[in-house]
C-alpha cells in the first residue's frame, strides 16, 4: 500500500453525493450534464455554485487497491462482488459570489485518476489559495469487495461499505462510517465521530481515534483481540461482550477477547466510546 501525503486546504463542504450518472467506456473521462449554476440565498460571499461531473470506469486486472486523496467533500466507497471495474463517480462544485467568477474557477479544480500498478490512485487538485471561493468535490467509488481502500480527506463524511481489505482512513472534520466490513481498520478522525460495524479477522487490527467526538463500535461473533479503550473527558459504555482480565475506570478499560491474538484499540480526546457485542 503507498503512502498518502495530506495537503489539503478550503472550506468544509456538505453538498449531498453523487448519484445515478451515466458511465462512460473503459479510460475515458466524460463531463455529463454540462455545467450547472445554482442561485443560492446565503447572504454571505459564496452566494452561487456551479458543478460539474464526472465519470470514469477502471479495469479492475491487475490492481487489489484504492488510494484516494480527497480535500473538502464527501466520500463514499463500496464494495461489490464479482465486478471487473472501478467506478468512478465525482461531482465538482465551486462557490463564489457571481456567475462569472464560479464559472472561471471551476476548471482549476480537478479529479486526477491514475491506474496504476496493484491500484487505482484518484486525487482532488484545486488551488492552493482559495480566496473566499469555496471548492468541494464529492465521490461515489465502487471497488471489488476483497480490495482495501486508503482515504485521506480534508472535511466531509467518509463511508465505506462492504470491503474485505484493509481500510486506512484520515479525515479532518466530519463523521466518518465503516458498515459490514471484514478487514483491519484504521481512522484517525479529528473532529466528530466514528461508527463501526466490523466482523474483526483473525489477528486482525482496528485502531479508532476521534480528537472531539465519538465511537461508536459494534464487533462481531468471534473476535479475538487484546482491547483497550480510553477517553480523556467523557464516557465509556461497553456491553455484550464476554472479556478476560477485564479493567475498567470511568475513562479507561482493558481486557481480552476470545485469545487475544488481534488487537481493538480506541481512543477519544473529548466525548464518548460506546461498544456492543454483535
């Protein structure tokens, strides 16, 4: 898995995904709709947006992996069983306080897609300065089930749905959303929260960490993990779960599940940790 350098500047971003546009063959890039202006009513500098979107599909031969790099969006990626490409999904907006000025600006921000060697790399190019304008794209990625992802995110909710592989998730503001996944996970959130639904593997790893926020973790039948669990201001709620050696404060426990050969790990700086037993 290649590392993934964060350098994200912008405004957070809380437009809705994209969804239901029409694909183009295999290695073309397709602009789909035009451009589209909308008037908004906010009496601030960012008065209208204007968006364009993209599609692109990615034979799946060859490549086990995406790394996406993201910058103020949301992100969603899916698994899917038995599919021989990647789809990718993107809308592109830049708000600003005229027509003319969106409208300018909106070809300075771009999805990158590269197929490469064992993955499919898709990153967010916008300007360094942003100058009051407002830049967010959004993505729609879908990848076969057994691949792991690495998303690496600026602001926006990030989920990530029926994936075997490995996740790796770095997000600066805004929830991030792990459902019916079956690898390791690591998420390193700054601020808000995490849920996670994960039927741990064996020897797996899942490491959670959300700087103001919260946990919320629910783990499997058949987990076999030392755990530890901590809040440095809030609350821990942990139940249903059946622990050996199991130590618990107001803010910390610890204690072994099954064997203890995998490893659960959660931490919050400020708010809360709730785990349940599946």
């Amino acid at each position: 898995m290649r590392s993934i350098v964060r350098s994200i500047r912008g405004r957070p971003g809380i437009a809705a995904l994209a969804a239901g546009l029409a694909l183009s063959t295999a290695g073309c890039v397709i602009d789909i709709g035009g451009i589209d202006l909308n008037e908004d009513v906010r009496p601030d500098a960012q008065k209208v947006e204007a968006t364009a979107d993209l599609a692109r599909l990615v034979p799946v031969q060859g490549r086990s992996g995406l790394a996406l790099v993201g910058g103020n969006g949301n992100v969603l990626v899916r698994g899917e069983e038995g599919i021989g490409e990647v789809t990718i999904r993107a809308v592109r907006r830049v708000r600003s306080h005229s027509r003319e000025d969106a409208l300018e600006h909106l070809p300075l921000l771009r999805v990158l897609v590269t197929p490469r060697t064992g993955d499919v790399e898709v990153r967010t190019r916008q300007p360094d300065e942003t100058y009051g304008r407002g830049y967010q794209v959004d993505y729609d990625i879908t990848v076969p089930a057994s691949w792991w992802a690495w998303v690496v995110n600026g602001n926006g909710t990030v989920i990530v749905r029926d994936l075997r592989g490995e996740v790796h998730v770095e997000n600066g503001s805004g929830d991030v959303a792990l459902t019916r996944h079956g690898g390791d996970v690591r998420v390193a959130l700054g601020n808000g929260e995490i849920h996670a639904d994960v039927a741990l593997p064996a020897r797996g790893t899942l490491v959670l960490t959300s700087g103001n926020g919260g946990i919320g973790l629910t783990l499997r039948p058949g987990a076999s993990a030392a755990f530890g669990a901590r809040v440095g201001n809030g609350t821990l709620d942990i139940a249903g779960l059946s622990f050996a050696q199991w130590v618990a404060t107001p803010r910390t426990a610890t204690g072994v599940l099954g064997t203890g050969d995998g490893l659960v790990d959660l931490s919050v700086g400020n708010g809360w940790i709730r785990v349940r037993g599946g």
